[in-house]
C-alpha cells in the first residue's frame, strides 16, 4: 500500500466535508467561497481511483468478473446501507429531510448506480454525493472490459480504458446531448480517471524528481485549487481543478514517497482508511450537526462550531468504518474467494489480487 495515497485520500475527504460545512458557516459571517474549492477533493479522489486500478492490477491483472466484483463489494454495501437508512428516514420523517427527494424509481436506481434527474435537485440519487459513485462504477465497468481486452499488459490495459474515456468525452463535445444521462456520462470530469491511470504507467519514472521541485509543484497545484473559484469561476473543473492540479497533487505524494517522504501517522492512516466511510455520512452528520448549533450566529463562535463538527464527522467515520465497513467487506470478500475456490478447484490464479 502506498502510505501518501491513503493519507491523500483523508485529505480529500475532508475537503469536501469543509465544502459541504460552507453554507451552515454562512450565519457566521465566513464567506463561501472560502471554503468552496474542497469540492476539489472529488477531483483528486478520481485521479486517484484511476491510478489505484491500474497500479493495483499491474503485477497481476484480476479477471473482468473477479475486478468487477471486488469492487462492488468494496464500494457498494455501506452505500447501500445508508441509502436505505436515509430513504427510510425520509419516508418516516419527511419534514426533517425536504432537500432529500425519494421515490420508488429514484430509489432503485439509486442503488442500481444509474443516474437519473431527481426532480429539481437535478442528477442526483438520494444520497446526493452518490453521483460521483455513479461515475465511480462507470469507470470501474470501462476498466474491466479494458482488462479483458487488454490480456496482462498493464499499460495496454491502461490506454484501452483510456481511450475509452476520451473517445466518450469526445462525444459528448461534438454531439453535446441534451439528454441529461448521455450528457453524464460523456463528461469531461472522466478524463481525470485517465489522469490517475497516467500517472500510474509512469509511476516509476516520478522517482527521479527532486525533491524541490515536487514541493514547488506542490504548492502551485494547492494554489490553483483555491483561487479558481475567485479569479476563473467559470471555468471547467477538470482545467482547473481535475486533471492539472489534481492530478499534480497526486503525483506529488507518489514523489515524496518514492523519496522517503512518507505520512506514517497512524491517525492519518486511520482517517485514509475511514474516508470512504467519512465521505458517504458527512452530509448526515453534517445536517444533524447544523441542525444543533442552527441558534448559534456569533462570529466569535464559528470556529468553535466548525471544530466540534469535525470532530463529530470524524468519530462517527471511524466507527461506522471499523463497527460496519470493514466486518461487512471482510464478510463478503472470504464468502466470494471461497466460492472461487470451490468453482475453479486448484486454480488459484484466477482468483483477483485486487
């Protein structure tokens, strides 16, 4: 495992935590633009899940079946929880929940990963950061017919999936649909996958920049993020926020630790690993939180405020990701290899190392 990508990924949660805290830190006079390019932190969470594939599956490519299912497993239980939890809550509750939308079809597609407009909250499943587990799986279907196209060859591996992504977002510029769902998926955010996936068939090459000028790079890429919102609002996410500093911002921590620069905190390793965890319940921790300081308006209070939700967001990760994550994703991942086992005899090979 690469340490500086785990703590990365902590990083990037916690951003868009922050990003999501700016409306509710409004009352307190903190402006929010301030705090809106941690969206940016879905920007380096793709590029990461694209160097992640490539780099986890370079050694020893899975099967597409065994990829495709691993990573269902990986991703799809607590999302599926805590859509059900939310749903359930809003049926029970409405008055508590009214920027949540839920319906039948919403609901199914929700947990099908199809995207769909969900009344005026646009495309958006129920649980709204849901839409970039949407794109997630997408790619992840790209990558695993790439690998049964693409035989063990990790960079023909990596440049079929690439190619994929590029020939889509091409599409999309040429044809500009109108159709919400042909216009998702065409995107341009899918190249920052391709970024990641770069990235990792270069991975061995980073090693030999210096030191200085990744932390030169470093400091340029943080900048980028935070003054596009002030200076080029308008400007597409992936040119200023995905695939240049993003991207960057990635390949920085790959440098450090090829340099023995490497986060070894065993907080921050702790939070890594809870980040997909952190991620999917923020919102509702961050709603509840809002909902218990919502008397609260002093200035002189704000970072106080912001603290105690933090720590909130932060335990609440934690648990979720030790007490449920992790037994569930142990649970199915020794249910599926045993039935791999059992299917394929003495063929240990088919069984994935993702």
């Amino acid at each position: 495992m690469l340490l500086n990508i785990q703590a990365l990924r902590a990083v990037a949660a916690l951003m868009v935590v922050l990003h999501h805290l700016a409306g509710s830190l409004a009352r307190f006079g903190v402006p929010e633009k301030l705090l809106f390019s941690g969206a940016s932190g879905v920007d380096i969470f793709f590029v990461i899940s694209g160097f992640v594939m490539v780099h986890s599956t370079a050694h020893r490519p899975p099967t597409p079946m065994g990829f495709f299912t691993n990573r269902i497993v990986r991703v799809a239980p607590l999302y599926w929880l805590i859509t059900i939890a939310l749903a359930s809550a809003v049926v029970v509750l409405p008055n508590m929940f009214r920027s949540v939308n839920v319906t039948p079809a919403g609901w199914l597609k929700s947990l099908a990963f199809i995207p769909y407009v969900n009344g005026d909250l646009g495309m958006t499943p129920i649980l709204h950061v849901g839409w970039t587990l949407n794109y997630e799986m997408f790619f992840y279907a790209i990558f695993a017919v790439a690998l049964a196209l693409g035989g063990n060859n990790s960079k023909r591996i990596a440049g079929i999936a690439c190619g994929a992504l590029i020939a889509l977002v091409a599409l999309g510029a040429v044809f500009r649909p109108e159709n919400a769902i042909a216009g998702f998926y065409t995107d341009p955010i899918l190249i920052e996958f391709g970024s990641g996936m770069l990235l990792a068939v270069l991975h061995k090459h980073l090693r030999n920049v210096g030191i200085a000028t990744a932390s030169v790079a470093l400091v340029a890429a943080a900048a980028a993020l935070a003054m596009k919102q002030y200076f080029v609002p308008d400007l597409h996410r992936v040119i200023g926020w995905g695939g240049g500093p993003a991207g960057l911002i990635v390949a920085v921590a790959l440098v450090f630790e090829a340099r023995g620069m490497v986060a070894r905190w065993g907080a921050v390793q702790l939070l890594g690993a809870a980040s997909y965890a952190l991620y999917l319940i923020h919102p509702l921790v961050l709603a509840a939180g809002t909902r218990l300081t919502a008397g609260l308006a002093s200035p002189s209070l704000a970072a106080l405020v912001t603290s105690a939700i933090l720590v909130g967001v932060i335990v609440a990760a934690v648990v979720v990701h030790k007490l449920i994550e992790v037994p569930i994703t142990r649970f199915l991942r020794r249910l599926f290899d045993r039935r791999r086992l059992a299917g394929s005899g003495s063929r240990t090979a088919d069984i994935p190392g993702v």
